[in-house]
C-alpha cells in the first residue's frame, strides 16, 4: 500500500481542525503539539490543504486555520488526494506494465483493491470520524496532555 505518512499525517491534521473548531482558528502549532506532528511538516501540508480548498487560513493575532465547508461534506479521499497522494495497491501505479511491460498475473486483483480503498475513504467524511466514540476519548486523552504540559510549564 502506498499510503505513505504524508496521507496519514494530513487526514490526522484534518481530523484534529475538525475536533477542535470554534470561534476561532486552530493554530498549526496547537495541532503539532497535540498529534505530534512537526510544524514545518504541517506547514508543507496546509499548504496543499489550502490550495485544494479544504481549509481557509486567518492572519493575524489568534489566526490559524479553519475548515472551509462543514465536517460532513469533507471526504477522506479528497484530503489524501489534495497532498498529491495516490491510494494505490498495484506495484505499478495501475500502469499495467508490471512485468515486461505487461500486466502481472495479479494485476486485476490489485487495481480492485485500489479501487475499494477508494470508495471507502470517499464514503467517510470528516464528521464521521469526529462522531466516534474512540476518536473523542483520543481527542480529550491529547487535549489533557496539552493542558497538563502547560500546567506543569508554568508551575516551575
């Protein structure tokens, strides 16, 4: 599978921004924090993010980042495809010239299983992920650990 970590680290940024939207902007720095993801990484993707029109950026004091749209008309699929990745199970990039500039004996099985990747990440939008339970439990669990760093931060 070429999901690479830039797939995941981007559904995971999202997935945070749609946990966490208020009144206000999340800043990268917030969402680097919580999941652990580096800024300038965050950066390259927001970036992407932003170009594809699933995200809008505030400037200024308290600015950061909110989603452009409602949670529940985001798809996986697109936030994957707007870093430029590819959910591909062929070892060929579906070319089809995987051995001797042919098709494998498996080439077919593998396009498929491409292909039901796909419509699974475009069946699941960003509200339902944030409306599972195991995400909210992970989600507070990341936000006390932010609350207790400060905390800790500020009592030395």
């Amino acid at each position: 599978m070429k999901l690479t970590t830039k797939g995941r680290y981007a559904v995971t940024a999202m997935l945070d921004l749609a946990l966490h939207t208020g009144e206000n902007p999340v800043s990268l720095a917030e969402i680097s924090e919580r999941q652990d993801i580096s800024l300038s990484y965050l950066e390259q993707l927001f970036a992407k993010l932003r170009k594809a029109g699933l995200v809008v950026s505030m400037r200024g004091p308290g600015g950061g980042y909110q989603l452009n749209g409602a949670p529940e008309n985001i798809v996986v699929a697109d936030i994957i495809s707007a870093v430029d990745e590819h959910v591909d199970a062929t070892r060929c990039g579906g070319l089809g010239d995987c051995q001797d500039n042919k098709r494998c004996l498996t080439h077919d099985l593998w396009m498929d299983l491409s292909n039901q990747i796909r419509m699974f990440l475009s069946e699941i939008t960003l509200a339902d992920m944030t409306s599972r339970l195991d995400v909210r439990e992970t989600a507070d669990r990341q936000s006390r650990k932010r609350i207790d760093f400060i905390s800790h931060s500020h009592s030395h």
